[in-house]
C-alpha cells in the first residue's frame, strides 16, 4: 500500500521512467529549509485545510483587512480555492456563480472586455520597439552619408553604424532593465508603462532632431530608458491580471505588437522614403521614420492609466479594498474575484516569509529552484538574439541591398518580411497554450537554422535572379519560423518561471540578457559582414540556432498550462535530472516523428495534485485486493 508523502517535502516534483524513480532529499541549512517549506506552501497553500478552520481563517482575514462586507464573497472564494469542483457539490453557490466557474473551463476564451483592454493597451507598448528596430532599419540607408560615416568598406564606419542602432539596447542592458524594480516598486505596474512610454515618445522625436552620429547616439541611448524597465513590466503586468488557462497566450500579446510595430515601422520606412527635403532641413524623410517610432508610446500614454492596476501589486502594498474593485473589473463575477483576492493575499504572505533576511540577487542564483529558472530563462532570451532575428530587423534593408534590390525594392522586400513576422505572431496566440514553449522552440529552431543557410549561401550564386529570390526565401522563411516559436516565447516564459518573491529581479535579469545579447548582435553586424561576408555572417548564426536545440532540450523546462504557483515543483527537478530527460527525448523524438511509431512519453513532472490523486488510486486497489485476499481465506 502506498502513502503520500509529507507535505513540507522540499521538492513536490517526481520523476517516473520505467527503470528507475528519483527521489530528492534535501541535506540544506536551515534557512533553506525554510524556503523549502515556503515554496512547499505555494504548491497548494489551501492543502489539508479543515473546512472550520478554512472559514475561520477567512474571518480572521476579512476582519484584519477590513472586508467584513465581503466575507460571503470571500467564504465562497476560499473553497473554490481550495477545491475548484466544489460548487458543483455545494449549495452556497447559486446558479450564476456555477455556470461562471463552469465557464472558466469550458469556454478559457471568454473574459471581461477589460482583461482583453488591459493586454492590448500595455502591449501596444512593445510596438515602440518594434518601430525602432524597423524605422533605424530603413533610416540607415540614408543618415550615414548625411554624418559622414557612409563608407560601405571602412571599419570605422560600420563599427558607428552599429553603435548608432544598437545604443537603446546597450543602455537597457546595463542601466534600464536594473531600474525596474524601483520604478515597479514605488510607481506601480501601469504607471511605469506610463513613464516608459512617455520617455520613448520624447526621445524618438530627440533623435528626429540630432545632426551629428555622436548626438543621435546619445538620443538613441537614452530611449534605452523608455524601452529596457517597459519591456520587464508588461509580461508581469499581463502574467499577474491573466487567468492560467490563456496567461501565455495574453502574454505573448507583447511580441505580436513588437511583431506589429515591425511590420508598421518598414511600411513606414517605405512611404517616408520619398519625402524631399524642404529648406532649412536636410534628410526629413528619415527624421520622419525615427520620430514617428514614438506615436505608440504617446497612445498609450493616453489610454494605459484607464486600466486596471495590476491586484498582486495592489495586495503586495496591502490596498485589499483597491485589489477586489481591480479584480471585479478583470473577472466576471465577485465569487471569482474574492477567491483571486484571497489566493493571491495567502501566496504573498507565504512569499514574505520567503523575503525576510534574506538577498534576493543573490538567492536567484544559489536556490536550485530560482537557479534552474534563471538559467531556462537565460537560454530562451539568449536564444532570441542569436538564432539571428535582429540581423533581419535592423539590417534586412541592407541585406537586401546587397544581394542585388535597388533602394526603394530593399525597403519593399523589408516590409515583406515584417509583415510576415507579423501575420504568423498571430497563430501563435494559441499555440502557445497548446503545443507549449519548449515543444515550439524544438520544432522552430532547426527550421531557423535552414533558413539562414539558404539566405547566406544565396550570395554564392552568380545570378543576381537567383541570389535575390535565394536571400528572399531565406528572409522570408526565417520570419515564418521565428514568429510562432522563438519570438513569443521568451518574455512569456521569462514572466511566468521565477517564483513571485524574485519575479521583478528575475524578468530584469532576463531583460537585461536579451538586450545586452541585442546589442552585440547589432554593434557586430556590420563587421562581420566585412570580415567574413555575407555568407560566413549568416552561417556563425545558423550554428547557433543548432547550439541553442541543444540547449533547449537540456535545460528549458515546460510550463504550459501550469498555475504561476505550480511551477515551483517544476523547477524543483535538479538540473541532471532534466537533463537526462532530454536526451532520453531524442530516440522517443526520432521514433514518432521519423519512424511514425507511437512510443510512450516520458512522465517527468507529476505534480502534488496528481501524485495525490495516484496514492488514493493506489490505496483504493490495495484495500480491494486485501479484501479478496480475506475472502479467500473465510472461504
């Protein structure tokens, strides 16, 4: 007969294969078993709760808090918490309440309009991005010969030229990305969008202005500003107002607009283009690009402080009355509301425990739960600079150019590929939640690899037919398979891996990664198209697309339809474990989808839940086998 485990186990995550079963047992100091038992708590902090207790505890809450008035709400709540099919079996929920709570499962898609409101308007704020990264794209086809770093061949130049378009990200890196937890801290999550976007707006129309590379320089750094805490606090933002079941598919709305402000910033590109220059001012058509980059930013500084502020953030500063109102706003019904109030308001206690004493940088690094996440997140952010994407989006123009394209054609054929990347976001909308992370960066990542071959060894060919359409399909084939995979799925696993104690450190962390890694990609380009040409450039990143697969499968850990919370028994699994797990995928990978077999998938995460449900199953059949036994001796 088998026993369920103890449930102040430091890891609640087991592995299953058919020779042998781990079991981690933890040999830590005190403090980290004290974290252990926290993180033991949020893996179900409702568990084994007595239904007296549970309601007296609500009571003790709702008077300390001063929600007396909503403790039928509340009470209501607290058991949905605890148990999710409870109000199927219980009378104190009517009618309505049964078919929301029904509703939540059977129809995921169907929420507030001001839960879809909220995501749209702070995504929007990833379109200043993707406008930057277009419009420099097409403005370096004309600002460099204006400043005098134009020659094509000279090291110099190019290494400028890089330092111009990477300059933002440089700043994001090492200054901006680090400003996100103050700003989150004091500002809250929407007035940060706020300011960011306000910061973005003012410095695209600075750089509009600028007359010398070194003044655009310093204009494009301090957009840096705007762009590096923004891009930490919307997949928060999104991650914390969103309900699981569609969380990764509403988070990823941030890469669908930057894929948006892509596609806009190259159409814009193109119809700036022809703008002439009018007395007094030399090269409008490309200030026009760079200024219009900012109208994003200014759009949602006029529509983002509507919206609701994020409740985690609200709780975490102990507005309880403030968080219900937001909540009643993001959910359908006030029984969903309280019970988010309250599940949220017993995690956070749990994460203050967690908190106390202790330094949070540091402790990213040396609890093995927020190591493994840290390292997951490294790799998908790494990832997302060097399987070569921002070569396209800053230098396509260029690329193109060279292949063969006149100026005007190179601008067309970028819109192209920015639509592209645009249009197959889309899809990935829901095959986020479907498919999951990992499976779509397996999937995606070979395919990226192919693509940028075939662009790089287009250049070989002596037909300037065949090396235009060679380096067109590679463009265009590369933004197909980047979109759905690698392009969503950083931020939104970024946002959702570190446990909530750690999760504004954490995502600055992971942003400052990719946009450090954004600004090598960017400030190298250039010479190292004239060190090793176009087709050695384009090859260096096709290796890394085969080098990060590897990566990947060893160390990026699936998250798909788990609860912010759950993920915590996840990340539990040491890393060899995992690791092994991997590379058992390979033959499990060759035979299904080579062979066409059907193989038995590897269980790697059994969740408290499930292993639970198993000890029940298993103790229900020993007890039937028992009983026979039993009769056959009366017999």
């Amino acid at each position: 007969m088998s026993t369920s485990r103890p449930s102040n186990e430091k890891s609640d995550a087991m592995v299953e294969h058919p020779h042998h079963a781990h079991h981690h047992k933890s040999n830590a100091d005190a403090g980290a078993r004290a974290i252990a038992n926290a993180d033991a708590k949020l893996s179900n902090p409702f568990r084994g709760i007595p239904h007296d207790r549970l309601m007296a505890d609500v009571e003790i809450f709702a008077q300390e808090r001063g929600l007396t008035h909503l403790l039928p709400e509340l009470k209501k709540g607290a058991l949905v918490a605890q148990d999710s099919t409870c109000h199927d079996r219980l009378d104190i929920f009517t009618d309505e309440d049964k078919r929301i709570l029904t509703e939540e499962v059977t129809h995921k898609w169907r929420q507030t309009s001001t839960l879809y409101y909220m995501v749209v308007m702070s995504s929007l704020a990833a379109a200043v991005q993707g406008m930057d990264e277009a419009v420099i794209n097409g403005a370096q086809l004309i600002y460099p010969t204006q400043f005098g770093i134009g020659d094509s061949n000279s090291s110099r130049d190019s290494w400028l030229i890089g330092l111009i378009n990477s300059a933002p990200y440089l700043c994001c890196a090492t200054i901006s990305c680090w400003m996100t937890y103050p700003l989150n801290h004091y500002l809250g999550r929407k007035k940060t969008i706020f300011v960011t976007c306000m910061i973005s707006f003012l410095t695209c129309i600075w750089s509009g202005l600028t007359n010398t590379w070194w003044h655009l320089f310093i204009a494009r750094f301090f957009l840096g500003f705007g762009i590096g805490p923004k891009s930490a606090t919307v997949p928060v933002y999104a991650a914390e107002c969103s309900p699981a079941p569609i969380r990764g598919a509403l988070v990823m709305m941030w890469q669908m607009w930057t894929a948006f402000g892509i596609a806009l910033g190259d159409l814009i590109d193109l119809v700036f283009y022809f703008i002439p220059d009018t007395p007094g001012v030399t090269g409008l058509n490309w200030r026009l690009m760079l200024g219009s980059a900012g109208v994003p930013g200014l759009i949602v500084c006029l529509q983002v402080l509507f919206a609701p502020e994020s409740p985690r953030w609200l709780i975490s500063k102990g507005c309880y009355e403030d968080a219900f109102n937001e909540l009643c706003r993001l959910r359908f019904s006030r029984v969903q509301a309280a019970r988010d109030l309250y599940y949220i308001h017993v995690l956070l206690e749990a994460e203050n425990e967690m908190k106390k004493g202790r330094n949070r940088v540091v402790e990213m690094f040396t609890i093995p739960r927020n190591r493994h996440a840290a390292l997951a997140s490294w790799v998908v952010m790494f990832g997302q600079q060097f399987c070569g994407v921002n070569v396209i989006a800053y230098y396509s123009s260029n690329i193109f150019l060279a292949s063969g394209f006149s100026n005007v054609s190179a601008m067309a054929s970028t819109l192209g590929s920015g639509t592209l990347t645009w249009l197959f976001a889309l899809p990935a909308v829901f095959t986020i939640d479907t498919y999951g992370r990992r499976n779509l960066l397996l999937f995606t990542f070979p395919c990226m690899a192919i693509s940028l071959l075939i662009t790089g060894f287009s250049f070989w060919s002596t037909s300037e037919t065949g090396r235009v359409a060679g380096v067109s399909i590679g463009i265009y084939l590369f933004a197909i398979f980047y979109s759905p995979g690698e392009g969503p799925v950083p931020f939104t696993y970024s946002a959702e891996v570190f446990p909530l104690y750690i999760r504004e450190i954490g995502m600055s962390f992971a942003t400052a990664t990719t946009w450090f890694w954004n600004f090598v990609l960017s400030i190298t380009w250039p010479s190292l198209t004239l060190a090793f040409k176009q087709q050695g450039a384009f090859s260096w990143y096709a290796a890394w697309c085969c080098v990060l697969w590897v990566l990947i499968l060893l160390f990026v850990r699936e998250t798909k339809g788990k609860t912010l919370e759950e993920l915590d028994q996840v990340f539990a699994v040491p890393l060899g474990t995992h690791a092994a797990y991997g590379l058992r995928q390979i033959p499990y990978g060759f035979k299904k989808f080579v062979l066409f077999q059907n193989p038995v998938p590897e269980q790697l995460y059994q969740l408290e839940s499930e292993s639970d449900v198993s000890s029940k199953t298993d103790d229900e059949k020993a007890r039937k086998e028992v009983k026979e036994e039993l009769g056959k001796v009366n017999v």
